[in-house]
C-alpha cells in the first residue's frame, strides 16, 4: 500500500441491506477503509471472534438480537469502539447507549460527510486510548 498505511478496519451490524451497501461503498470509496457486514447481530459477535475491527457501526433495531443486547455481548469480549446507528434516536436513547458503552451514535439519514466524520473521530480517540 502507497505510503504504508493500514486500511482501518470497520464492522457494520445491519439489517438494512440497502443501506449497509451504500455505506460499504461509501466508505471504502475513501480508500481508508476495509469493510465487512454482519446482517444481524449474531453474525457480527461471530465474525468479531474471529477477527479484529477499529470500529463497529452497531444498527438498534434487528431481528434475533437487538442492538442493546449486541453491545452488552461486544463490551464483556471487547474495547472496540462501537458507534450506534439509528433511523430515530432521542437524545435520551443517545446518552444511554453512549453510557451502555457505545463511543458515539448517528442517524442513518445524516449526510455521508458527517458520518465519515464521526467514524474518524471515534477511530482517532481510539488510537490515543
């Protein structure tokens, strides 16, 4: 790779495949990232054990396992960062999963830009820790 730099690698947690797609692309289109999809989150803590991430985008609402549930799972396994990604989120649902464990939180239909921005923030905050 040009210049030695490691692609950051992301888990996305989804079950909105149309989504999940369009924010895969997007985010590998940056040329810093490596991603992989879980479509539920039983996938995700599987594929988690096997490997490692710099971050996870975490979706709250999926069948078999809720995102709530996930996070509990990820934080007694691990200290990836996880970021909550939502349709809808209330400030208050926002400062529990942040005080659940969650780095940050963002709504899905936020320009791409700014969840970029959030992604490398948590990734940066990460790197320091």
């Amino acid at each position: 790779m040009d210049g030695g730099l490691m692609k950051k690698r992301i888990l996305i947690v989804d079950d909105e495949e149309s989504y999940t797609d369009v924010l895969k692309i997007n985010l590998e289109d940056t040329g810093a990232y490596e991603v992989q999809v879980a479509m539920e989150a039983p996938s995700g803590l599987a594929l988690l054990e096997k490997n490692t991430y710099d971050v996870i985008l975490l979706d709250i609402l999926m069948p078999k396992m809720e995102g709530h549930e996930a996070l509990e799972k990820i934080r007694k396994i691990s200290k990836i960062p996880v970021i909550i990604m939502s349709s809808y989120i209330t400030p208050q649902q926002q400062s529990l999963v942040i005080k659940a464990g969650a780095a940050s939180a963002f709504l899905k239909d936020q320009p791409f830009d700014a969840i970029h921005s959030i992604i490398k923030r948590v990734i940066a905050g990460a790197a320091k820790a």
